[in-house]
C-alpha cells in the first residue's frame, strides 16, 4: 500500500545538522536523504543556508518545523508560512511537517512542543487551522504525533483517535513517530500496539526513529541515543501495515559522527519486508 | 471530575505556569486566577508514578533550560564571565522581560545588551554589557545575508580622478565597534579556551565584525582606523574621509603608509561590497 497523496519513499535519511555541515559538503556519503528543521533556515542569509542549498541540489529533502503551533489558540503566523512555502520552493521540499501541538499563546512561543487536550472543541479547532495552512502551502501538511508528559482530565478522545479524526477531517498527512509513540505509551500507561494499528496507515508519508531518556519515572524524547528494540518493534509493525515509507532517524542532543547516525538509520532497512526495501538515492 | 476549561484558558493558564521563574508551586499559586492551584487535579491526570504537579514540572523545568542553551550558544563570553550559576539567573529574569516572541530562537538575545546595563545585582555590568555588544554583533553578522565582496576588477575599473569623490559601501554583515574594556581578547580567549582571560580593567578596543565566505571575522583596529572607516560607512565620499582623519587626527593621523595598508588590508579581507563613483 502506498499513501494517498502518492508521496515517494525517500527511503532511509537523516536530520541535517550543523555539526555534520562540513563532512556531507565535503564527502557528499550516499544517505538517501535528509530532513531540514525549517526554522533554522528561515531567518538566516549565512552558512547554513548555503549549506542547504549545496544540500538541496544532490539530496531530497523534506521540511520539518517546530513553530507551527497548529494546535494554538493565537491566529495562524501567515508572515512564517510565508517563509516556509518559500523554503520549500528553494528546496524542492517533498513534504512540510511539523507537530499536532502548540508552542505558545498571547504573541509569545515557548519553543516547546506543548500537548493538546484531546476534546471535540480541540478537534475542530485543529482541523479548521489545518486546512488554512493547506490552502496557504498549497500542498498536503504531515502532522506528527507528540511526545507528551502530562494527561488532560478533559480529554474525552484517545491520541491515536484524535489524530486519525483529525486526519480525515483536514485531509492531512500523518508523520508517525514510532519512538513517540513508545514513549507515551510509557507515560501514560497505553499499549502502543493499539496506537500504532489504529493509525490510518494511507495517510502516513513518513516515519521517525530516534533515541530517548529513561528517568525511570517517565521518559523524556531527547534524540539523544540509539533506539531502544521496543521502538524498533514498532517500527516494524507500523510499516508492515503502511508498506513502503520514507525514514527518518533522530540525533539531536549528543549528536555523535555522521557515520554513526547514518549507521542506526540504516537498521531501519532490516526492519523493512525485504521485497519492498529501495534503493539508495543521493551519492 | 475535570474542571471546565476551554481551549484558550487551558493554554494560557499552561503558559503561565511553565515560564514561571520560579518553583511549579509558585507557578501553580501565581496562574490561579485561570486554574486554582487546588484543583490542579481537575485539569492535569496523575500518572502512576508523577503527580500533576511533577508532570507539569517536566516542561516548567526545560522552559529555562533551553532559553538557556539558545542564549549560551550566541553569548559563550558573557556566560563564561558570569559563570553557570549567574548566567543562569540572568537568562531567567531575561526572558520574563523579552522572552521569545518568533518562530525562531535566533533573535532572543537581540535585547541582551540593552538588559544587561541595567540588570540588578550582576557583576560588572558595564564590562558585560561591551561583551553582549561584541558576541550580539558576531551572532547577527552569521545571520546576516551574504554580498559580494570588492573585486580587483571593479577596483581598477575606477579611474584615478574618481576616487577622492569614491563612495565605498561595507558588506551587509559589516559592524564596527568602540569599546572601553578589552571584550575582544576576552572573547578569544574563550573561543580558545586559553584561560588567561584579561580583567576587566579600562583599556579602549575598536572592532571591525564581518563575514567573509560565511566565516564571521573580527578585525582589530587603532582608533584612527576605526575613525575612517566609520566615515566611509557612513557614505562620505573617500577624499573627504581621509581629509578628515589627517586634519582631526593630531598625533594619532594616519601617515600615507598606513592609510595605503589599511585599506589593502580592507579590501583583501572583504568589508567592502561595492564602490560608487557616480
């Protein structure tokens, strides 16, 4: 099964970090290709963005945020949408995501990924904003589902009920986070099984994988480390039902050489079923 | 039971809560007046092994925590000056005064200097406010948008009787500064990781910033230089500046000498874009 919006496999990528500027301009390493955090890119005229236009030319790319604040109760930023549909013409970007959240209220951003209450009222207001953006961007949006530490007593609606509802009713795209997935599941006491088969598998464009912390008491999505097999796990399972869908693998904290990044993204392939693993694109 | 929040107020009271400076329950007390503290219960689940409170506190603790990082990343002198501790502090009271209100992180600090020279209780604030100017100048001109620099070609285009009414103009990212206090040894030092920093004792600095090849340089120069070059940036024709700076200069004019190799040196590291003859 392929998604509805006919959006390629990417294959196996990674994030484009600062740290790693140097050796991919310099080595050009075959990695299938990379996802950009949009807002460093937006506001800047220096390296990073000559970076990303050497970037741009020899790899795909897909954009991913973290300012959308879709989820806010503050009017839409259409002067930063602006930006971003500029980026992604610059970029050739596949896709646009960012996350079913909101980051702040009353002007300010909190730059943090600040969990909904899962209501019918947080429902209509999400989907409403969500087909504005659409409209603007003139192409699909991929909402990812959140990391979250805290429950809302209103929540009337489970996350994974939420985001596919919500999918529907914005004809949106789903970046499903598998290691979000887990690490919710640990915090609010949910089978991540159920999450995952509950997910509208023709609307995922996208996966990401990535490391966590475990405080014992909780877990904190921190990028930081390998992938638990509990996360690969539900990986496997998520594509079984999805088939062929671009990767992603998170480092953002600790972030160690490029080979090694690319190495754990590469585990992705031996979860794939192996008569539907692609090829490599880039180098 | 939950208590009947709508969407708005629930995340207005949230806000309150995690910018907070101080302790979740001085938050949760402070933001009462959207959620009364004792009915936190009614808004936020336990889980089972976090009360709401503790929960809550996971984003109310990594609020400073990262406007922390984002400031640390554009003032490494200043929060080597300060220490962990007293940058930490000043990041808090700082971000309650401006905090974020962009998409991106990249202007936050854009008010850190002015906040600086006023802010109670730091230590030297007249010295950490020179050093906020400096590492504010360096962080803006890597953002800043990149133009082409002076060519020989273009140069040698001017004929001779056009250059006393030349009008150089800088690359976009050029900044040029004066301080009273030795803030750019002190930021090499730190970029070195040499620590024999200077004191912050009286001693004039006057700094050229710019980008060139999207490296950020600084360019150490006399007052005399600097004189100058604020001049031809300021868009005097180039006769006029350099009159200026041998009838004003007194002891410190430049001799033709020096003039010849400061502006070599200006145009081989790239701080002009562009000159106009018209």
């Amino acid at each position: 099964m392929f998604n509805r919006f006919s959006l390629p496999d990417l294959g196996v990528g990674i994030g484009l970090r600062t740290v790693h500027f140097g050796e991919i301009l310099a080595k050009k390493p075959p990695i299938d290709w990379f996802e950009v955090l949009s807002e460093n890119f937006l506001d800047t005229g220096g390296r990073p963005l000559y970076v990303l236009d050497q970037v741009a030319e020899r790899y795909p790319v897909a954009l991913h945020g973290v300012s959308m604040s879709i989820g806010s109760t503050d009017p839409i930023d259409f002067a930063y949408l602006g930006k971003l549909k500029e980026l992604a013409r610059r970029t050739r970007a596949h896709w646009i995501s960012d996350h079913l959240c909101w980051t702040g209220v009353m002007g300010r951003n909190t730059h943090d990924l600040l969990p909904m209450p899962y209501t019918e009222e947080a429902l209509r207001h999400t989907a409403g904003r969500v087909r504005q953006v659409q409209d603007f961007l003139e192409r699909p949006l991929a909402l990812e589902n959140p990391s979250s530490y805290v429950e809302f007593a209103a929540s009337s609606i489970s996350e994974w009920e939420f985001l596919a509802r919500l999918a529907e009713d914005a004809d949106c795209a789903l970046l499903l986070d598998v290691n979000n997935v887990y690490v919710s599941s640990f915090n609010h006491g949910f089978d991540p099984a159920v999450y995952i088969d509950a997910i509208p598998a023709d609307r995922v464009v996208q996966f990401h994988v990535a490391g966590h912390t475990n405080k014992g008491t909780h877990i904190i999505d921190t990028h930081s480390d390998h992938a638990i097999p509990e996360v690969w796990e539900l990986y496997r399972r998520a594509w079984a039902r999805t088939g062929p869908t671009a990767t992603l693998y998170e480092w953002d904290e600790d972030i160690p050489e490029l080979s090694v990044v690319h190495a754990e993204a590469l585990l992705a392939r031996g979860h794939r079923e192996p008569q539907r693993a692609t090829g490599t694109h880039g180098a | 039971m939950a208590l009947e929040v709508g969407l708005d107020r629930l995340q207005r009271w949230m806000q309150a809560v995690i910018v907070h400076p101080g302790l979740v329950e001085d938050a949760l007390a402070a933001a009462a007046d959207e959620v009364p503290a004792q009915r936190l219960g009614e808004v936020i689940l336990p889980s089972r092994t976090l009360t709401p409170a503790e929960r809550l506190d996971v984003y109310h603790g990594m609020y400073l925590l990262r406007m922390e990082e984002a400031l640390a990343s554009d003032y490494p002198a200043l929060k080597h000056f300060l220490g962990d501790e007293g940058f930490f502090d000043l990041v808090r009271d700082y971000v309650q005064v401006h905090p974020s209100r962009s998409f991106s992180l990249n202007p936050l600090g854009y008010r850190l200097p002015e906040f600086v020279k006023t802010a109670s209780g730091l230590e030297r604030p007249d010295f950490c406010y020179e050093l906020a100017q400096l590492e504010l100048a360096v962080a803006q001109a890597f953002d800043g948008p990149e133009t082409a620099r002076l060519g020989e070609a273009a140069i040698a285009a001017v004929p001779p009787e056009a250059w006393e009414a030349a009008r150089l103009a800088p690359v976009a990212t050029f900044r040029l500064l004066s301080f009273r206090y030795p803030v750019n040894d002190y930021l090499q030092t730190v970029l070195d990781d040499d620590h024999d920093h200077p004191k912050a004792r009286l001693k004039d600095q006057w700094i050229a910033v710019y980008r060139r090849d999207y490296v950020v340089y600084r360019l150490d120069l006399t007052r005399a230089a600097h004189d100058l070059l604020a001049a031809l940036v300021s868009g005097r024709p180039l006769g006029n500046a350099i009159g200026e700076a041998l009838k004003t200069g007194g002891k410190r004019a430049p001799s033709e000498h020096e003039l010849f190799r400061w502006f070599r040196q200006w145009v081989s590291v790239g701080v002009f874009q562009s000159v106009e003859t018209r």
